[in-house]
C-alpha cells in the first residue's frame, strides 16, 4: 500500500515506533493497546509545530473526564475492550466493561433498527404521511405540510422539517412526561412542530426521533424500552443496554455517573430523559459493538434474523448531507462506514463502524469535556490501524498582535435568544471565547487562521467574526450556526 499524504506517514511513524518497529502481528495485546493509549491525537495541528501526541491518562486529567471506556473491533469480533478511570469522582469506584454509560445521540441508530423492523414486516411505509401511523398523537398540518407531508424516511434522516428540539433530561427529582407531553412541549422543552417544508434540507431533530419513538409505541401497544429490548436488543445480544428511564437501579447497579466540565457529579448522579428514542438509550462500549458487528455481518449476507440485506442496504442510502437512516454514512466500497456522536448532560459517546470490513471504534465518557477526548482517542485508533480517518487538520495560523485582537473583545448576544451572551475576553494576548452553561462555563481558547477566523484546537470549535460596511466588528457566528451580534461596548 503506497501513501502520498505526509502526515499520514508521520502518524504510522509514531505508532509503530512504540514497539521498537517489532512485527505487530506476534505481540501480545497489551503492547498494541499501550501503543494506541499513549499515542492520542489532536485535532488540529499548526503548520510547522512540532507533532503531539497525548496519553489517556493525562488527558482525562486535563479535560477533567473522570471516566473513559472503549471497544475496537477487528475482522468483525471485538478485538479489545478497555475501561480507565473511575464510574463517580465521589466515591472513586473504579469502571469495568460492564459499566453503563448513557449513550445520547447514539441511541438513534440503534432506535431507527426499530423503525426499520416495522417497515421489513410491511407495517411502515417509509414515504407515507407519518400521520398515517400515528394514533395517541398527530403532526400539526400548517403552511408548511401543504404540498410535502413528514414520512418516516424523512424523520430518521432530519429532513422532515422539525424544530431541532435539543432535550435537557430531568432530574432524579422530576417528574418525567410521557411520549405525547414531550410532542406536546408539556415536559422542559417546546412543542415539537414542523417548521419548515419537509424534505427540503436537513435540520437535526431530536424531536423527529421522539414522533418516530410514538409511532412504535402506536404501533407495537407496548412502552418504547419493552419493544425495543424484545425486537432488537435481546436479538442483537444487548443483554447490558436498556432504553428504561428512569434506570432501574435494583437491577442495573454498576452505571457511571454523569459530571460536569470541572468533573463534578452532577446532582442525582444523571438525569433522565423520557425522550428515549434520540438520548434514552444506557449501554456500554462492548455492548453497542454487538450492533456494529450486526451490520458488518448482514450486509456481508453472513447472517440473516434481525433485519434482512435488503433492509440494511436501505439504512447505508445515502441521503441530504450524507445522512442514512439513522446514522451517518461516509465513503464507498472498503471505506464505507457509518458514524454518530452522542452528547447527553456529563455524557459523551462517539461510534465508528466500516460496513465492508469489519473495524469499529466506539468511546463513552461521564465528562462534559469527554467528547474531545473521545475524538482524540480514536484518532489514535485510527492511525494505528491505518484507517485514514480524522487524519488531523493542518492550518497556517497567522501571528496577531494584542493589539490587532482588542477589536474582537466583547459581549455578544445569539440572535434567538438575546438574554443568552457569550463573552470573548483577552488574556495575555490570548483571544477567549466564553460561553456559559447550566453547570459550569467553557472557555474557548481561540487561534486565527484567518483574519476573522478562530478555531480553538482542542474542540475544533470555530469562531468567525463579521464586520460592518466600516470594517467594525459587528459579530459573530459559532460553529457554523448560531448567530451572535455584539452588544458591548455599548448596547
């Protein structure tokens, strides 16, 4: 195999080197392992620094991650399966591989195998009116729904027009609502509507999962959690992951505690979320490889049961912004792979699965700050096994003086929702983006690459400031979304 790319070379370098360039293949597991956990990967680098590579350890430390689990698979059976850290800072028992983490976002592509069961028995239709189906409740008709109605493809794909409902969970305190108050915007969170016509673009929505979690309870008669544990989880092997919120703790006793970004528990341990479809699901890294080796053998045509070939092969269908149903689809042929993150309050979860071969890499963490160290990781992952994925960025950063960054200094107010405003300060020529949370502040560290481009290179969050017709600074747009306009000085 020849390799053009020089940091790729660079990163096969640094990995193979840890065991003195010994053949891979005849040592022991342990050695391969220690080479991947000491071997970490930022996400950017800067042209002409030297490379750096991180231990797991240190970086739980640094991001204040207390907790950190992982599986690999390879040739289609889990390769290894490590856990470090502790499951709650307070008590400091130590994690195993049995320890449940909530998987967040994750849980979507396990939950649309559920969808996916009903539309291979003929019960669902993937392009019908989701009204169709829907009996407790029903997608309010507007402007919108006139020509083009919801589907259920359209749902598992975040083309059907919901508001992108982003869900907080409840305390152990709380009352939970059910299915229908959730559509309903009668728990913590806002009604779930169409708000634009379906079908034309993709706008993540947790809230189209949750219609798609009503349709199986209409469907099936039963709860979300006892279908999917009866169709899918015990047929896919899942014997450690439940979609039951709130937890069962007389049955599920070894679970991780969620923490803040400074490595708090937060109160209760976790919280819980009703919308069980999109964020409900609490499993472990070697459980969920069950489901990616699931995949990897029915498209193979190695293994039939749970769903059929021809029904796999429609999840993989490419649609608006690459998105399947359920997951993320890249690439083709050998680098075809399905993909999601996870991100729950003081949880992070992040999986990777080739279709046509059988690698895969998922990470779970109980730290706020536990997704940029998931992504670190399995860069490691990546560059040891020589998967060519979330290869590092290189950038040119140009040198700014303190006195070029004091026109960025400001307060800025997203555009949505005026009373929530981000600050961006200068600290010893250091441009700083802060941003408050409902537990604890983020502080983005920000490196130009641009005259009004930032990125902070541990979260790979960017910044871009715009100006007014007199070069003033009037603003700014973070993560490519959300607009803020600056109110100070002087609002």
């Amino acid at each position: 195999m020849k390799y053009s790319n020089p940091l790729l070379l660079f990163l096969l370098f640094i990995t193979t080197s840890c065991v003195s360039h010994i053949d891979m293949k005849a040592q022991p597991l342990d050695i391969e392992i220690n080479a991947i956990e000491n071997n970490l990967l930022g996400g950017i680098q800067i042209k002409g620094d030297p490379f750096k590579t991180y231990n797991v350890l240190d970086r739980m430390k640094y991001y204040n991650v207390p907790g950190f689990s992982v599986a690999v698979i390879k040739d289609g059976k889990l390769h290894w399966a490590k856990t470090y850290g502790v499951l709650d800072a307070n008590n400091k028992s130590e994690l195993n591989e049995n320890t449940l983490f909530q998987a967040a976002s994750i849980s979507k592509p396990i939950s649309a195998l559920g969808i996916l069961k009903l539309v291979e028995n003929g019960r669902l239709d993937l392009d019908t009116d989701v009204n169709q189906y829907l009996k407790s409740w029903k997608i309010e008709e507007n402007k919108f729904t006139k020509n083009e109605k919801v589907t259920i493809r359209r749902l598992l794909t975040h083309t059907s027009g919901i508001d992108d409902n982003g869900f907080d969970g409840y305390t152990q305190s709380e009352q939970i609502p059910t299915t229908t108050q959730v559509l309903n915007g009668e728990g913590n969170t806002s009604k779930v509507v169409v708000s634009n016509v379906p079908g034309s673009e993709r706008r993540y929505s947790g809230g189209g999962y949750v219609i798609l979690q009503q349709v199986i309870e209409d469907l099936s008669g039963v709860s979300f959690e006892i279908y999917m544990e009866k169709e899918i989880l015990r047929p896919l092997g899942m014997t450690s992951s439940t979609y039951q919120q709130p937890l069962n703790r007389a049955v599920y006793k070894n679970v991780s505690s969620a923490h803040t970004n400074e490595g708090q528990v937060i109160n209760g341990g976790w919280h819980n979320y009703p919308e069980k479809a999109p964020g409900g699901l609490w499993t472990t890294p070697s459980d969920y490889a069950k489901y990616c080796i699931a995949v990897q053998n029915i498209y193979a045509g190695k293994a039939n049961g749970l769903l059929s070939k021809e029904t796999i092969g429609k999840m993989l269908s490419k649609h608006m912004d690459d998105w399947g149903l359920g997951p993320i689809v890249k690439g083709e042929k050998e680098s075809l792979r399905i993909t999601h993150d996870g991100s729950n309050k003081g949880f992070k979860a992040d999986f990777t699965a080739f279709v046509n071969r059988g690698d895969a890499v998922i990470v779970m963490s109980n730290g706020d700050n536990g997704g940029v160290l998931g992504n670190e990781f399995v860069r490691g992952v990546s560059a040891f096994y020589n998967w060519g994925i979330r290869v590092p960025r290189i950038i040119d950063s140009p040198k700014l003086s303190a006195n070029e960054l004091e026109k960025f200094v400001g307060v800025y107010a997203w555009s949505e929702r005026p009373a929530y405003r981000v600050e961006v300060v200068l600290n010893d020529a250091q441009l700083v983006y802060v941003a408050p949370g409902d537990y604890s502040t983020k502080r983005f560290m920000l490196t130009p690459f641009g005259t009004l481009d930032f990125i902070d290179l541990e979260s790979e969050t960017e910044i871009k400031f715009r100006t007014d017709k007199d070069g003033e600074i009037e603003g700014l747009l973070s993560r490519g979304r959300f607009v803020f306009n600056k109110i100070s000085p002087g609002e």
